[in-house]
C-alpha cells in the first residue's frame, strides 16, 4: 500500500484502485476485469439486485464470447429457428441444426454477472446513487483521485472510475457524452399456458415494422413470451399502438402480462467522448449499441471488459498526461473494434428504413444471405466483416451512401 494510501486508511478514508458505476453488464463486467487483475474494486450499483431491465435478452455469439471464463449462462432457450415476418405478411421460418443464439432473463444474467465480479475480489454495494463526479476541488486530495459524491452526502475515493450507470446517468453527463439516436422500445412479458410456450419453444419471430425503421420480436423464455417493438424516438404512440397490434396479430391479447414496460436506447455520436481525466465511460453509459438492431449485451459486455482493463492503467498512471494516454488507448481499442461495427449498423439502418421488404426478402429468400444471419448470430463473424468481405454487401450498401 502507498504511503498516502496509508494515511487515508489511517484516518477512516480509503482509496479505492477503480471504482465502477453501475452494475448492468458492462459494469460487472468491468469490475471483474479490474479485479481480476489484483487490484481494490468497488462497485456501485442504484437498484437492489437483481432487478428488471427492459431486454429481449438474446445472447449471441460476441455476447457468449466475451463472458467470463466458465461463467454458465443461465439459459431459458436455445434458438434454432426463426420466423420472419414483413408487418404482420408474408411470413416465413428459416431453421438451422445448430443453435443460433441463447435467451436468458436480465435479473438472473445481470445478478450471475455480478456475483462473477465478487468471485474475482470486487466489492458491491447496491442502494448507492452517485450525485457528482469531482475531479478537482475541495474533495478531491491529490490529482491522482477522483472523489464521488453520494446520495447521503459520503464521498468515495478511486484512482480510477468507470461510468456504466446507463445513459442518462451522472458519469457520461460528467463525461460529456453526446448521443445521436434515441429509440423507444416496448416490451411485455407475457406468461402463457404450457400449450403456447411449446408451439414457441426453440423459435423467435422478427416482424420489420410499419414504422421507419422499426421492428419486434417475441422471444419465449419457457412458460413466457417476451414481445416488444422498437422504433425511433417521436414516435411513441404508433409505437405503442404497432406493440397493441403485433400482440393481437400473435394471439396473445388474451394473455395478462406480468410486466410491462418501456426504455430509450440511445447511440454515441461518433465524435462523442469516451473519457474525462481518470473517468471512462462503457456500455449504454458510452452510447454503445448497434444501431440497427439495437443489440446492447454484446457491447456492454466488451466495452465494459476493455474498461476494466484500462482503468487499471489509468490507476497506476503517475501524472495527468499518463492519464490521458491510457484513456486515448481505450477510445482506440473501442473505436476500432465497436465503433467499426457501428459505423456499419449506421448505414444498414439507413438501408432497413427505406427499404425493409428487400432486407426481408433477402434474409428469406436469398441463402447467402441466411447464412451470414446465422453466422453473425452465431459469432463466426460480424456485419462490418461481411460488407468488408462480400462485394454484393459492399455494393447495396455503397447505393444507400449515395442516397
């Protein structure tokens, strides 16, 4: 321990290695990697857990990979078919012999990722909420800390912090963070007679939107269905009525759900920053989702490992501008893997809300196309690989660049 350290414990005031905010996937995931590495984690969390999050909850492939090793996911299904539907039409069900992704609850995932953290020497404290960010003033000792200031007015100490408090949480408004699409999903959990889950069982439904854009899907997780849609913010009462009417199309009207539920998901600007002095930022809290489908697990979950990592370098740096080189490496390591992937979900968004009956078509009709689906599910490769690799991707997303 530090001198100074140790005169802070004397006097009843620790400094903690990194301290993480938010305790979703992206924070658990990278206080375990800060802790993994021998280093003083703490974790800080709002909720009691486990707690709800509005989720689909699929794991695919990327998601699976990035899990901690031997972490066993706590799967309601496996995935081995998909039905497709245009608004409700021409429907259609694309099998595979090998599964294509998993489905799991948010509370048992968030709270197994979790425990995870603890396995690996963080602590956690739930019932915390962060009020402000201080990296220079009276709270703040040396320039090597940051304080966090809590709710009951106590201050927390870290040589590092990293922000995964979500979107509209106190570290990336700290940051700076800037957000460019906001969307509004709906969703409902819907508990079913067993007859209904079996004719469910093994299979999800995507059904391309009537607005711009958007899409739902049902998702079965044993004896509940999962259904929710997602368009673009703005558009909250056709969202709520395409919800009201998929799930009338589907059957399931006469169903109570257990929970129902609404969430803004929201994406980074790509000039948006990823750190403030010896604060970083991951997951939703960063603005990192993929911007078409919205898929946010796989991108909690590797941006949160990332900051882990470098956080531990941000803890160890001596001075401001060491500090700040760690920092620019993880905006790096983001930008070049998940920014890639996002840059690329941009512009098939941008193809999916001028023309979803050709993605339709495609996924359905067209097998290569199929095949990439499966695969990127899967995890055996990425859209951004695919449109790099294929010149028929490259060319139908190049026409869309061109307006």
């Amino acid at each position: 321990m530090s001198s100074d350290n140790a005169a802070r414990e004397a006097a009843g005031e620790s400094v903690w290695d990194v301290v993480v905010v938010g305790a979703g996937p992206a924070g658990a995931s990278a206080a375990r990697a800060a802790a993994s590495e021998g280093r003083r984690v703490l974790l800080l969390e709002k909720a009691e857990l486990p707690r709800y999050k509005t989720c689909g909850g699929g794991i695919i492939g990327p998601s699976r990979d990035a899990l901690p090793p031997g972490f066993e996911l706590p799967l309601r299904d496996r995935v081995h078919a998909v039905t497709f539907s245009l608004n409700g039409r021409m429907t259609r069900t694309r099998r595979s012999k090998r599964m294509l992704f998993g489905l799991i609850n948010r509370p048992e995932f968030d709270a197994a990722l979790v425990e995870s953290a603890k396995a690996a020497g963080a602590e956690v404290r739930t019932g915390v909420t962060v009020s402000r960010v201080e990296q220079h003033g009276p709270a703040v000792p040396d320039r090597r800390t940051v304080a966090l200031v809590l709710g009951d007015g106590s201050t927390v100490l870290a040589r590092a912090v990293v922000g995964a408090d979500g979107s509209a949480g106190r570290i990336g408004a700290h940051v700076g963070v800037k957000l460019e699409q906001v969307d509004l999903g709906r969703e409902a959990e819907i508990p079913v007679p067993a007859t209904v889950a079996e004719d469910w069982a093994g299979r999800v439904l995507i059904d391309w939107g009537p607005i711009p854009g958007s899409y739902g899907w049902v998702f079965p997780k044993g004896d509940t269905l999962t259904v929710g849609v997602i368009s673009a913010r703005g558009e909250g009462a056709a969202t709520k009525r395409y919800l009201e009417d998929f799930i009338a199309r589907l059957g399931l009207a006469g169903f109570e759900p257990s929970i129902s539920s609404g969430h803004l998901t929201r994406c980074r600007a790509d000039d948006s920053p990823l750190s403030r002095g010896r604060v970083l930022v991951c997951g939703d809290a960063a603005g990192l989702l993929e911007p078409w489908t919205r898929e946010g697990i796989s991108f909690a979950l590797r941006s949160g490992r990332l900051a882990g990592e470098w956080a531990v370098r941000i803890a160890e740096a001596q001075d401001a501008v060491d500090a700040r080189r760690q920092a620019l490496n993880y905006a790096f390591a983001i930008k070049a893997g998940l920014g890639v992937e996002m840059g690329v979900g941009r512009r098939m968004l941008a193809l999916f809300e001028r023309r979803p009956g050709l993605i339709h078509a495609a996924v359905t009709g067209f097998r290569p196309a199929w095949r990439a689906f499966a695969r990127i599910t899967r995890g055996s490769t990425t859209l951004a690989e695919i449109v790099r690799t294929h010149p028929v991707a490259r060319r139908v997303l190049s026409s869309v660049d061109r307006g």
